[in-house]
C-alpha cells in the first residue's frame, strides 16, 4: 500500500521504525510500484538490476542496471532518509560516490551533486505501508519471537538453507574469537585451546573468569612439572586466587587455614611463585551464587588439573580423534582425591568422584571441541578437520534450552546440535538485536502483504454434521472479502460489468488448516499482486481468538473486456498503490 504523504505518516505512527534501513530492504528486495517511478526531475526509471549490496564503506549498492529516460545507465546507488543526509556525510567531498547515478531518499529537500559538481538523479521511494506496519509489529509485539505467525508454514527449504546459514555463522562467530585469544597467545595454538577450554568449563556463569585465569597460567612453566599432579593443581589453584587467605570467605576462614591440604598447596604455590613471577588472580572474580556446588570453581579446576596431567588437553591428541566418542572419551576426567569429598576447601562432604557429566561433556563438545577443529582446519587449510567439525555437530544430540524450546514451540523442530546452534545464534544475532531486515523469517513476515480485511461469524446453517463450517462457505468468504476490498478501492463487480469489464476467477488454490466451528469469529484478510494480466490475490481466514490459520488460498483473476480477454485500466488505476512487484 502506498500514500503520497507516507514519510510524515509513518514518523508520527511509526517513530520506531529506522526509514533508512527500510529503504535499502525496499530497494534491496524491489518492492516498489511496476510503473510510475519516476526522478524529481521527471524522467521514467526502469529498474532493470538493483545492484549488489555493499556492507563496506561507500555507495550501498555497486553495479545496478538503471534505465532512466532514454539512457541505459550502469552504477552506483546511494540511498538515505533525506537527499540533505548525502552532505551530511559528506558524499559531494568523496572521490568513492562520483560513480552514483541514482539517489534514493524518503525525503527530496534538494539537490545533490558529486564531488565534480555533476548532479545526481533522485528518486524519492515510498516504502509500502504494509511493510511499515509489519516492520513496526515485529519490533513491538509481545510475544517471542515476533514472527511466530509465518513459521509453521514456511517451507522445508526456506528452514533449511536459513539454518545452514546460521550454523555456519555461529562456527565463524567462534571461529574468530579463537583467533583473537590465539593472537593473544602469542601464536601458539595449543594455549589458545587451552583457554577456549577452561573457558567453557565456565558453563556461562563463571566463562569470563576461566578465561581470565587460563591466560594467566604460564602453561610453558608448568610443562616442567607435568609429571606431579600436585604441582599442577597448585598451579591453577593459585593461580586463580583461590589460596589467598583474605580472599577466603570469613564463614569458613578458619576451617580453611587449618586444613592442612589447603596449607600445602598455598607452601608448594609460594615456591612456585616466586620461582616463576607468578601473581594470582583477584579471586573476587569468582561467582558462587546460585552456582550448583558441582560447577564451583574449585571442583572445575581440579578436573582441568587432572586433564592437563594426564595430557588429554592437548590440541595434538584432539586432532587425533576421528569420532565424537574418541573426543568425549579424550575429554572425560574427574577431580583428585581431596576433592572428592569437599566442594570448598576445609569442608567435608559425601564422597563423590565428580566425573565430568554427559551433560557437560556435551557442551564443551559443541561449544570447544567443534569450533577448534574449525578454527584450526582454516588455519592450516586442512579441509579434512573443518568438515570434521561439521560432521562432530551433526552427530551430537541436540540441545535442550529454554531457547530450543520456545522455538520448537512456534514450529521449528531440531534434529541435532548443528540445528540448536542455529537457533540460538538466531535468537542472539536477530531477534535479540531485532535485526529483522537481515532475517529469512523477518523477511517472510514482512512480505506477508495483507491490504485488506475484515471480521465476521460463523453461523450455525454454514456447518455441516460434524459441527465445523462446510468447505464450500470458506469460498464465499473470501469471496465476500473481495467485494468489500473493491468497494473500498471506489469500485464494484455489477459497475464494472455495466462497462463491459468482467473480473472473473481463473484459478484458485486452497488450503484447509484448522476447522471453524460455529459462533467463532474469524478475520479474513486479503493481500495483492500481478502477474501478467493476472490479479492474483492471497486471502488468508485466521481464528480471531488465538490467531490461529484456519484457510490459506490462491486466487487468480483476469479482466474479459466486453468478452476478450485484456488488460483494465480502470483495474490498474484502482489497485496501483497496491501494486509491488
């Protein structure tokens, strides 16, 4: 749907809504009139090629095809909010815009130029009001997601190659934060799995604190003392704070103090440190709040001791594994004999191994062991690891969060860990950031391109036996629907067919989701586009107490002037805001 005064409409209903951002997805997309757009200056625009989208700096778009007047035009697009914006940023200064040849604003309030002085054609684009509106009910709806509505009848395809997508984008998120704590690392990969590793055993709460305090751990100085298992544990022990007196809790300080344990390791951790320069964390980084006693730093990092002991956490015998069960199997450790009856130092509990979990193994599957063997592949261009990784996800079970959850509940079903990863990078990476314009699913909802609709009742003489509205009424809905979107574009069938121009239907597509029963209120809506000579109109029937799909159709139209099949003016006129291609 299109106004000629939708810019100041849209800012007063929609202040939320970032026009610009709406413009390049308008542009992007070529939802905009078949016919009729034309330059400030009067001449016709033919759109043959958009251009390729740029997410760089300079012109948003490079490469579009334009046809403006007579003239065949190949350049650059610029797009902005208003043509004043273009000096704003100081476009006519910057040898990178001279190529422009078409401007496309929401607001002409003068002129550009290039940095040559050569002025620029602009075109001021309304972006539909549908889109708009549909773009405005995803940034403010309650519920979550926002595009709940379109997810159960989206495609195999459209779910999958999305999913694809964002899986790979979720391993490249990873990917690069490996090679920023590589970079830290000095090069060395081996400390960088090292960290990506203690910073997993985190589970979330404590991440932060475990990567701070692996990269504090002088893993080269340690190598020396590899062979005692008491050493190391002293090591990380210390090396996280947790063996400084004032940094233990005053509730069980004395208990501490006088554990003789404790006292050892704090002895052996003075030499070490001294002999090594080391200086401790500050332990106040740790959280135990609301932490099971099985995540408490302490037990975490008795169980990173006994692994780096025995030399499973070493990135060579990682890449060794060939199968997720070589991997878990590498990976599995438990705590040494203190702490397997204490939780905190100077208090005895039940005694437990505190084997790492199935659960937990699970994690530091997906979220170390696959992004390494990525990260690690596309650094040494050995194609053999990377499709490793991938094969690792999609063999691992797949997650169950609150996250997987509330999507499997909109319907969108999972099968594995490749599946979950993508779903939470969407929730994280879109939704989150209500990036809608960049989503798959965003973009089905905002084609969702309703212009029309209206309530109405089921009545009890239009159901059958069964108590739910016979097949053939959902046909005079929609028909129904039809003839009150024509009135309200000023014209009606019996008018028309007075003129000698029938609509008549030519094809219909129907199908039947959820039954209406009698008394319920229903919303039919109704959307349009062309093709040809066809008027082809989605009209869709929800359940108006829960928004429920209950009817989906097709409907095609074509014009018979005075008998002969052709095209209707009168038609055109009426439906051309309407109109995209």
């Amino acid at each position: 749907m299109y106004y000629d005064f939708f810019s100041s409409f849209a800012r007063l209903k929609h202040p939320q809504v970032p026009m610009e951002q709406l413009l390049h997805y308008v542009w992007k997309h070529k939802i905009f009139p078949l016919s009729g757009l034309k330059t400030t200056d009067g001449y016709v625009v033919e759109v043959i090629d958009t251009g390729l989208h740029n997410t760089n700096s300079g012109p948003d778009f490079f490469n579009a095809k334009l046809k403006i007047g007579d003239t065949m035009w190949v350049g650059n697009v610029e797009i902005h909010d208003t043509s004043s914006d273009w000096y704003v940023h100081k476009h006519d200064k910057n040898t990178a815009y001279d190529n422009v040849i078409l401007h496309i604003v929401g607001t002409v309030d003068t002129k550009v130029y290039t940095r040559s002085g050569l002025e620029i054609p602009q075109v001021q684009l309304d972006v539909p009001v549908t889109v708009s509106e549909h773009y405005s009910e995803l940034l403010q709806t309650a519920n979550y997601p926002p595009c709940y509505k379109v997810i159960p009848d989206l495609s195999k395809l459209t779910i999958h190659s999305w999913m694809s997508v964002l899986q790979t984008e979720r391993l490249e998120q990873k990917t690069e934060a490996i090679k920023a704590r590589t970079t830290l690392c000095e090069g060395s990969w081996e400390a960088s799995y090292f960290v990506t590793l203690a910073r997993n055993y985190g589970f979330g709460l404590n991440g932060d604190a475990f990567e701070t305090w692996a990269r504090s751990i002088p893993l080269r100085a340690i190598d020396h003392h590899r062979d005692n298992l008491f050493q190391i544990e002293a090591f990380f022990m210390g090396q996280a704070g947790l063996l400084e007196p004032e940094m233990i809790p005053k509730t069980h300080r004395k208990e501490t103090l006088n554990d003789s344990y404790f006292s050892k390791l704090r002895s052996e951790y003075l030499y070490l440190a001294h002999k090594f320069g080391l200086t401790p964390m500050n332990a106040k980084q740790w959280r135990f709040l609301r932490l099971r006693p099985q995540n408490f730093p302490h037990i975490r990092i008795s169980q990173l001791a006994n692994l780096y002991f025995s030399r499973r956490s070493d990135l060579s015998r990682l890449i060794e594994c060939d199968t997720v069960k070589q991997a878990e199997h590498m990976l599995h450790t438990s705590v040494t004999p203190y702490w397997e009856t204490h939780y905190t130092f100077g208090s005895i509990s039940k005694k437990n191994e505190k084997q790492l979990s199935p659960a937990s193994l699970h994690l530091l599957m997906i979220n170390t062991v696959v992004p390494i063997l990525f990260a690690y592949g596309q650094y040494k261009s050995d194609e053999r690891l990377c499709d490793r990784a991938f094969t690792f996800l999609e063999s691992l079970e797949a997650e169950n969060n609150h996250i997987v959850r509330m999507w499997k509940e909109c319907g969108l079903t999972v099968q594995n860990a490749g599946d979950t990863q993508a779903l939470i990078q969407l929730k994280k990476e879109y939704c989150d950031k209500k990036d809608c314009l960049r989503c798959r699913i965003g973009y089905e909802y905002l084609k969702m391109k309703y212009i029309f609709e209206t309530t109405m009742e089921v009545r009890d003489y239009e159901c059958d036996i069964q108590g739910i509205v016979n097949n053939a009424n959902y046909l005079h809905y929609i028909e129904h629907t039809r003839h009150l979107f024509l009135l309200s574009t000023g014209l009606s069938f019996s008018k028309m067919h007075e003129q000698g121009v029938d609509a008549v239907v030519a094809r219909m597509n129907l199908q039947y989701k959820t039954p209406l029963k009698c008394d319920d209120l229903f919303i039919s809506r109704l959307g349009l586009h062309k093709e040809g000579l066809r008027y082809v109109f989605n009209q869709d029937i929800f359940r108006a107490s829960d928004e429920k799909l209950c009817f989906r159709s097709t409907v095609e139209l074509v014009c018979l002037i005075n008998g002969i099949l052709g095209n209707s003016e009168d038609y055109d006129n009426a439906f051309s805001k309407y109109l995209t291609e």
